[in-house]
C-alpha cells in the first residue's frame, strides 16, 4: 500500500508528521512493503481557507492511503471520493505512523472528525 503522510520538513522515516493536511509544506509517499520513501512539495499551499485541492496538493502520488493530524472537511470530501482512505495520527514520526497503520490501531477520519476551522496550532485536532 502507499500512504501518503504530510510533513513539515523531510527527513526520511524520522520526519514529523505534520498537523494539518492542506497547510503542509510538504508529502512524503511510502510504500508499506518496501518502506522506500518519495518526497513531494504542498503543490496547492497558497490555496485559500476552505478551498485546498487535496489532488493538486499532493501531485500525482497516487496513494492508497492519507495519514494525517488533521484535516478540512472539503480535502477528506475529495481525498474519499477518489478511493482514498484517511487515518488519524497525531504525531509522531512517519515510522511511528506506519508501524500505527501496519497493525491497526489509527482510525479512518469521518467528515463529522474533520476540522471545522483553523488555527496556528491545529488544536483543531488534539
């Protein structure tokens, strides 16, 4: 499976995950059997409050999979009506996530979970 997980900064497996899907700086794509690792810039990040493009943001990686502190109801819209699942997972690094996802404890994100607004902080989702 590939899991697509944003990031403030890349450093490989030990990069934090980032708070917030669509202000991201950046993504990183791991596959789960191999845990080889792309990394790929926010391509949508000046979009405006309300208005991300979770496909534009994320550029063609093409995952399975989202994981992410939080999210904005209109991405988690686009992100499951291309198939893509999304789980929760408030912090850590992308390793921690992974090992997280690989035995089951993240949950998927419903809509109702989503973030009605944002702040600096994300406590939109803590």
């Amino acid at each position: 499976m590939k899991v697509c997980i944003p990031v403030a900064e890349y450093c490989g497996l030990e990069s934090p995950v980032y708070g917030h899907f669509g202000s991201a700086p950046g993504f990183v794509l791991v596959d789960s059997e191999t845990m080889s690792i792309e990394r790929s810039g926010n391509q949508d990040q000046t979009h405006v409050h309300g208005q991300c493009h979770p496909m534009k943001a994320i550029a063609g990686m093409s995952p399975d999979a989202v994981v992410v502190g939080g999210i904005g109801a209109g991405a988690l819209r686009g992100l499951l009506a291309t198939g893509i699942k999304v789980y929760r997972c408030d912090g850590g690094t992308v390793a921690d996530a992974m090992r997280l996802l690989g035995n089951g404890e993240l949950s998927e994100i419903a809509e109702d979970d989503a973030c009605a607004g944002h702040s600096e902080d994300h406590s939109c989702h803590r």
